[in-house]
C-alpha cells in the first residue's frame, strides 16, 4: 500500500497547509512472563523536517512459517484471590460514550477523545475544581467497529506551540493530524500522515511522543494478516515520524517510517526511565502480549502468537491468555513497571520490571470493579483510568495502591 505523507514546518502548522474538511479480539490462561532484557534502548536524534521524505522501500522479507509453542515456562502471576471495594475515587469525567486516550497537556489538565462521536473534551485540573467540557469535534471521521477517533498525544514543546496530535479513521484509511489549540477549542486540523490500512478491526491508534522528539504510532493489520510482514505496508507496525509527518532520521530501513514490524494490533506505548519502548499487542486466539520494542526487529505475527519463534523473531516480554487481559493503553509508573489497561480482563496488570531489564511476577488489580479499561495515566501521585463499556463510561483518579503502585 503507497504512503502518503504531508510535510510542514512546525511553524506553519496553524492553519497554512490545506485542513481536514469541517464536517479487543480475543481467549482464557495464565499470563507468563520473559527473562533477562536484551534490549538496547532507543536511537535518539533530534527531530528534523524532511523535504522530500521518500517512500517506503519495497522489501519483501522471507520468513518461515513458525508455530506456536507450548505454554512457556513462566513466572507465576500473582492475583489478588478477591479485591475489596475500591475507595478514595474520584469521577473527573462522566456520561462518555467509548472513550479512548487520555493526552496530558502541561498545565495538568487533560485531553479526553470518544471514538465513535469523535468528540474531544477538556479535563480540567482537579486542584482548580474547573468544569469538563467538550471542546470539539474532530472532523472527517468515520466511526466503525473498532475505528474512529483513537489516540491523542501532545508533544513536549506544546507551551511554546500550541498544537497536540489525533489518530483517526476515514472512509478509506487511518491518518494523523495536527490540531491547533486556542486554550478553549481546537482549531481547524491539518492532515501530517495518511495511508495507514484501516479496517471494522486492527485500526492501531496508540500515539505517544517519545524521549527523542519523534512521534510514535501504532497501527494494526486491519484484518489483512499478511500486511504486518509486508515492508511495504504500513498495516501491523510501529512507526517513528517527525512531528510534521516524514520518516524520522536513524528509523532502521531507510527512508520508510516503519520502526517495528510484525505486529496484529498495537494499543499502547510508553518508555521507561532509560529509554527502552514497551507496547501492548492483542493477540487472536492464544497470547497477549507486552512486547520491548527494539528498532528494526519483527514481532512474529503472523506466523508465530506469543512466544516460541526462534531467532527469526524477537518474542514478548510477557504474555497473557486474551480472557484475562486484551490490552489497551500503558504506562510506565513512578515505580518503573508497566502498567497495562485489560478490556476483557477488566483490570489493571502491573509488570515489575528491574533495572537489569528482569521481568517479574505480573499481578493483578481492580479486576472487575469498573468493567473494561482502556486507557492509564500517573498524575500527581494518583492513578487515572479510562473506562470501556460502551456507554456511561468515566475518567477515574484512584489513589496509585489500587493498582499495584503504592
């Protein structure tokens, strides 16, 4: 499938190019967990804006057909046999129709998006006791199935340049815009980066800007199984764009934006202190799965779910039977373990992970007390959560004990 991207300096990103026109799968199990981390950490360069960015290379990588292992040998999980009745909540947010990121913006307040009205509302900082609002509507998309207005993130520059990121699905694929902030409102979009697949299921929508600058993005294979091998496809990646939507410099095949490839459906993304990328992936029928993402590395879908693929492959950190889990968004929290949003698990899992890169024990949290979860942030000592249920979905603060974080 052809790339298309656009390219605009950051300053001309209000309202200069052409706008945007106004107008988990998965079975049950044990989650088990990986050894000794091998990964490098990220290649860092600072963002540049490209000219000219080139097309995404035609590679055609020739892989063997791996199956599924056996279970793993594991670390055993921990879950708590019974959870008391959470305490110490707040409702920042309510009435929501399938919410699905939470974007920090610096002054601590919040950016909440529903995928299906596609509106964006404003979360007012709890200490200034202000009232959440909808700010607006994004516009061009269309919502359906597992499409619609997915994730937001807001880049580290945001004071100076007033401008956050939204992924979302049209009638003919997934894309990125820029959107102007007016303190208020949002202002008209500017489309960065189109020509992602989209499908009813797999549309990705995790984006987050990492330590470097960059933004990353996580896509799916849209029900096409063979994309997320194909190099020349940008269905079932990650990928690593500068903020005006070029192939960022150092990404591992040249001028394509692909960062990682093999992937069915990646939902979340965050870093820990030293760099290291973490994303969750929905499995089909057998593993969830946490992966540490190194640059250039394939993930084994479709030819191997979980782990067992062998040198070819690089396997997951740790998986999880898709009853139990069916991940969405992360987080890295203050203690240093990832935290993973479960929809069908109906939970909070925490992965400890060392400083040595030791995978531990994962343990399990607030299962079943607010339905599907879909989103997780730290802020200001607490624990927000983003609820998935369809309709009167909320955005949480919970005291941080509550899932794992103490």
């Amino acid at each position: 499938m052809p790339l298309h991207t656009r390219t605009l300096g950051r300053a001309l990103l209000v309202g200069v190019l052409v706008p945007v026109a106004l107008s988990g799968c998965s079975q049950s199990g044990t989650p088990t967990v990986g050894g000794t981390s091998t990964a490098t950490g990220l290649t860092s360069t600072s963002p540049t804006t490209s000219t000219s960015p080139s097309s995404v290379p035609t590679v055609t990588p020739s892989r063997p057909t791996v199956t599924t292992s056996s279970t793993p040998s594991t670390t055993a999980p921990t879950s708590a046999p019974s959870q008391p009745a959470p305490t110490g909540a707040t409702t920042l947010l309510g009435g929501l129709d399938t919410p699905w990121s939470i974007a920090m913006l610096p002054d601590g307040s919040a950016l909440v998006s529903e995928r299906d009205t596609a509106d964006i509302h404003l979360v007012p900082a709890p200490e200034t006791r202000g009232r959440a609002k909808v700010v607006g509507r994004l516009p061009g998309v269309h919502a359906e199935g597992e499409g619609g207005l997915l994730g937001l993130a807001v880049p580290v520059d945001f004071d100076v340049n007033p401008v956050f990121y939204a992924y979302y699905s049209t009638d003919s694929d997934n894309r990125i815009a820029a959107v102007p902030w007016r303190g208020d409102r949002i202002g008209t979009p500017v489309v960065i980066f189109s020509g992602i697949p989209r499908g009813r299921n797999h549309n990705g929508g995790r984006i987050a800007f990492g330590p470097d600058g960059d933004l990353y993005v996580g896509t799916g294979d849209a029900g096409d199984r063979s994309l997320a091998q194909n190099l020349d496809s940008l269905g079932g990646k990650i990928l690593r764009i500068t903020p005006e939507g070029a192939p960022a410099p150092g990404n591992p095949f040249g001028g394509s934006p692909i960062w990682s490839y093999g992937h069915r459906n990646v939902q979340g993304l965050a870093w820990d202190k030293a760099g290291h990328l973490y994303a969750s992936e929905l499995g089909a029928d057998t593993w969830d799965e946490l992966n540490r993402i190194e640059p250039g590395k394939d993930y084994g879908w479709p030819d191997v779910e979980g782990k067992g693929g062998g040198a070819d492959y690089t396997d997951p950190i740790a998986v999880w039977r898709p009853a139990q889990l069916s991940p969405s968004g992360i987080a890295v929290g203050p203690d240093g373990a990832v935290y993973i949003a479960a929809l069908r698990g109906q939970s909070v899992w925490r992965v400890p992970i060392g400083a040595d890169g030791q995978v531990g024990a994962p343990t399990r949290h607030l299962q079943g007390a607010y339905g599907r979860i879909r989103d997780i942030r730290f802020v200001d000592g607490r624990a927000w959560i983003l609820t998935s249920n369809g309709t009167g979905d909320r955005l949480l603060s919970l005291p941080r004990a509550q899932v794992g974080a103490g």
